[in-house]
C-alpha cells in the first residue's frame, strides 16, 4: 500500500496520483510536482490516502507552494493573456482556418502550448515559426475537438444546469443516437444535442437502466398474452411499465390500459415457425411459407472417348502428352 494525493492542473480537469512523501497535504492546496512535462504547478483535489499504486511508479510531490510560486502563477497568467492575443492577431495574419481555444503557458517558461480546433488539418508550419520568434520559447499547437473545447470554455446546457463535461466529468463516453430512440427521447438534433452540436453526454446516464427495462417491456406493436385475451401493444411506457394493448376480440375499441406485469406472454417474430412460445399453445401457428426449390443444373455433357473405353482415372494420374517437335 503506497500514499497518495490527488492533483490537478486545470480547473475540473483530470486528477493525477503523486506520492506526498511526509506532506500532510488538503484539498485546495497549491503543490509544486515533478511531472514528465517538467515541473508544474497544481492542486490538491485529493487528499493523503493509500491505494494499491506502486509507490516506485508515482512522480513525487516537491513541496507546498510558496510565496514567490504563486507569484509566478499570476505573471503567467497575465503571459498567457498576452500570449492569446498575439497568437490571434498571428492566426488572422496567416489567414489560416482555425479558432483559437486556449493556451497555457508551462511554470518553468519553457514553452507555450495553444489549443485550438479547425473543420479539418491545418498547416501552422509558419505560425509556429512566428511565435517562436515573437517569444522566444517552444512553441506547441494542439488540434482539439469541439467537446473539449466546451469542456475548457464552459458553459450553461439547455437544462438550465453548466456543461457537466466542465462540471464533473472526467472522460467523454460514447454516445449514439440509438440511445435517444431506446429512451423514447425526439430526434430532433436541435432537442438532443448540446452547444458542442454533439449528442449530449447525459445521455449516457440512464442508458443501463433503459436497457434492463426494455428487456422486461414488449415492444410496440408486439402480439401479447393478457388475462384478457390476446392483443397488440399500441403504446408502451419503459420507466412506467404501463401498456395500452389492442385486444384481437374487440379491433374496434379503445385500447386497454394495462401493467407491464399483467402481459403473460409475448409473442416473437423470430421464434421458430410451427413452434409456439412457451405458454402460447392455444394460439395457432401461422403457415409456413414453402420453400422455393431452384431447378436441377443440368450435368455438363461427358467428353467423347475416341477409343470406345471410358476411363474413370483422375486427371492427375492420366499420362501427358509427349511433345511432338
């Protein structure tokens, strides 16, 4: 078992584990560390505990930062400020295609890194050739996409709630638009899309539990089994479990409210044909559709035998012809 302390860099970004050595560290504190960029400043998100980490694995913590550190924080932060403008001013001077997202410049002044985001790949050769003269340090750009550029800017989501990639989530899962479909939601992109114009991560939240319960609910327009009779599910809440079921013996009436609990047995279309479900034996099969059979090629004709004798040998083992010069 190895100590640990949690540290940060960015505001909600990720939290990084350190060996504090014998700091007593709290979160919100501010800590000088050894990363592989260099040294950085961060803060504690995290305070002291053990975890399972190899102690040999972790990057040290150097010590609290002092007063002439979080000087420099504030100077770099006036840097970076500058740093921004100019490199906005470079970009439209290039007439390159990008927006400028963010830059940050490392605690030691060894270099400058600029994030931004493009529609496509973006030559910055020469940009990257004009800063470094103008400031005489390493320069980097990074092409980032449009979620981490929301997860960097901020902001306030059609929920009325700020952007949770800025909030609280760490990492960006997968979302689909087959999950707006399970969960019933529109598909109106402008109602299922966040400011990023991506799909929105919170669809993600409740995607296990739909998948349990569309497991357990029959689908729309599936044949089912009630005490009542057999009928058709017309309208289907998952979270509910309410049904409206269209029973066969009254085609004409409204359709029946129901209980998810209540359907006995559900009839599959892709359950084998002749062969009732379980539970079903009182409802008759439907026809087999009979299965085409293609016509008989016909046998390609056998090979005239010139000496009145059929010879049944492979091929392989027939002599070849001797050549004739």
């Amino acid at each position: 078992m190895a100590m640990t302390v949690g540290v940060r860099f960015r505001t909600n970004g990720k939290i990084y584990d350190f060996d504090p050595g014998n700091l007593l560290l709290l979160p919100g504190e501010k800590v000088i560390v050894e990363t592989a960029r260099g040294t950085e400043c961060g803060e504690v998100a995290r305070a002291n505990r053990e975890t399972d980490t190899p102690a040999e694995v972790l990057k040290p913590v150097l010590r609290r930062a002092n007063e002439e550190d979080l000087r420099r924080l504030e100077e770099l932060a006036a840097k970076t400020r500058h740093a921004m403008q100019v490199c906005q001013e470079r970009i439209a001077a290039h007439g390159l295609d990008m927006k400028l997202v963010e830059a940050e410049y490392a605690f030691d002044n060894s270099k400058i890194t600029f994030d931004f985001t493009a529609e496509g790949r973006v030559d910055f050769r020469n940009l990257v050739k004009d800063l470094a003269g103008l400031f005489h340090t390493r320069i980097e750009l990074h092409q980032i996409g449009v979620r981490d550029e929301a997860k960097k800017l901020g902001g306030i989501g059609i929920c009325g709630q700020p952007f949770c990639c800025s909030r609280f989530l760490k990492d960006f899962q997968p979302v689909s638009i087959k999950m707006a479909k399970e969960q019933g939601l529109s598909l109106n992109p402008t109602k299922i899309s966040g400011s990023c114009g991506r799909l929105m991560c919170c669809l993600k939240y409740e995607q296990d539990v739909y998948e349990e319960l569309l497991k357990l609910s029959p689908k729309v327009g599936a044949t089912v089994m009630t005490p009542e009779g057999r009928g058709v599910v017309t309208e289907s809440n998952v979270l509910t479990g309410k049904l409206k079921v269209r029973l066969d013996k009254a085609p004409d009436s409204p359709a029946v409210d129901m209980m998810r609990e209540d359907v006995s047995a559900v009839i599959r279309d892709n359950r084998p044909k002749n062969k009732p479900a379980e539970g079903e034996g009182e409802i008759p099969a439907e026809a087999e559709t009979p299965a085409v059979t293609p016509p008989p090629v016909p046998a390609a004709p056998a090979a005239e035998n010139k000496g009145g004798k059929s010879d049944h040998r492979p091929r392989r083992n027939r002599p070849r012809n001797k050549r004739q010069g």
